[in-house]
C-alpha cells in the first residue's frame, strides 16, 4: 500500500535522485532523511515511479486534454 506524499514531499524525492545517484553510498537512507519517510517508503515510491515511467514510454497512459472541459 502506497503511503500518502505531499506535493512538497515529491519534490524533495525528485532532487534527493538526482543528488543521491546510484553510486552515492547509503542512497536510500539519504533520501529517506531528505524527504522525511522510511527506506521502505522510499523504495517503494521509487518503484512505482519507474512503473509509471515505464507506461508512459510505452503509450499506455494518454495526454492530459487541457484544452476543453
């Protein structure tokens, strides 16, 4: 089950990955410290995002319509 985040929370695990990259020694500790959850949460949050990157890169999520309601 996918723990709620905040907007700001978003942002702070969009720059901890880019700050803490692969090679960064204790990676998910330190993203966990910056955006204030649990490894698990963060490693969860983690693998969906590569999940919905996946989607997206295969068609199966469509455009947002912007221009009409």
């Amino acid at each position: 089950m996918e723990s709620s985040w905040t907007p700001r929370q978003n942002k702070l695990f969009e720059d901890a990955l880019a700050t803490y990259d692969r090679e960064t020694h204790d990676r998910w500790q330190n993203v966990a410290r910056a955006v204030g959850k649990s490894v698990e949460e963060v490693k969860r949050h983690y693998e969906i995002l590569k999940e919905d990157v996946r989607r997206i890169e295969r068609g199966q999520v469509p455009f947002p319509n912007y221009t009409g309601s």
